[in-house]
C-alpha cells in the first residue's frame, strides 16, 4: 500500500511541477521577462540578433529614437508582433534579408518588417500563415493600432503596425460589484 500511495504522490508533485512551469510560460506570454530586464530597444536588438544566428538570415535594424521605450502593453505588442514576424519569415519566405524599422515620432508609434522573400497573396494566404496573421491583427486592435499586410508572390511582404502615439485610454475592467 505504501508503494502505491508513494508512487500516487510521485505522480502529483510532477503534474505540480508541470503546472508551474505551464504557468510561467504563460505569464512570460503575457509579458516577456526580456522586456523587464533589457527594456524595449534592447530586447528587439536581442531577438533580432538571435532570429540571425539561428536562421542565417540577413537583418538590419533601425530603432528611432535608439533607446526608444513605451508603456505596457505597447511595449509587449510591438515586441510579440516583431517576434511573430520574425517567425513566419523563418516558416515561410525563404527571404536572405530582412529590414526592420522601429519609430517613434508625434504621433505614432510604428513597426515596419520587410522581408524578399517569396510573398504571398493577402487575400489567400496559405493556412498556416494565416493564423499567424489573424494574432498580429488581433494585436493591433487590442492597442486602436493599425496593421497593414503588402505583399504579392515573388516579391517579397511587408508588415506595418501603426500605433497612435497618444492612444485613447484602453479600457478598465469594472470592479466586481
């Protein structure tokens, strides 16, 4: 009886674990610990130099103002859209350079990745890619930004999220009553 209820208990500190694991995973989803320790500016430097090291993929990348940083959760939506990005690039452009552009002027907020790889036609993207898109968008809407998707087979794409610099206030969840 002791081995069974030894082995029971065994069997509940692994799926404990795996639940706190599953549970870290997700609230570093929410958002990145890259962003608390390095901030906005350095994180994307960060993810840029990595999708190169492991893709073999040409980057360059143009951060205006250089140490550019924003609030939450601006900041994580600009970062999880590049980091998508980045990932559908690798999946499926078969590009050799990418060109990414992070600004911050007056008004907006903008995220431009620019990819010569094969494109594809926005009104019919392939399935896998357009699951990929439906997040940016979604993204996008959850801050009032704009997404804007060019792109034509053989010449490559181009994703262009635009965020109001002064976005209107997100909303509040009300208190429970």
């Amino acid at each position: 009886a002791n081995a069974a209820g030894a082995k029971r208990l065994k069997l509940m500190e692994q799926a404990v674990d795996e639940m706190i694991s599953e549970t870290r995973r997700l609230a570093s989803d929410l958002r990145p610990s890259m962003l608390d320790d390095l901030g906005l500016a350095p994180a994307c430097r960060w993810l840029i130099q990595s999708f190169q090291r492991r893709h073999r993929i040409h980057c360059e990348l143009t951060i205006t103002p250089e140490q550019l940083e924003l609030p939450e959760p601006f900041a994580s939506t600009v970062y999880r859209v590049l980091q998508e990005c980045l990932a559908n690039i690798a999946r499926h452009s078969g590009a050799s350079l990418v060109q990414v552009r992070l600004a911050h002027d007056a008004s907006n907020v903008v995220l431009a990745v620019h990819d010569n790889g094969v494109g594809f036609d926005p009104a019919h993207p392939r399935k896998e890619l357009s699951f990929g898109l439906v997040g940016l968008r979604e993204r996008a809407y959850l801050v009032q930004g704009n997404l804007r998707i060019e792109s034509s087979p053989e010449s490559g794409t181009l994703i262009e999220l635009t965020i109001p610099h002064t976005p209107v206030a997100l909303p509040q969840r009300l208190p429970l009553q």
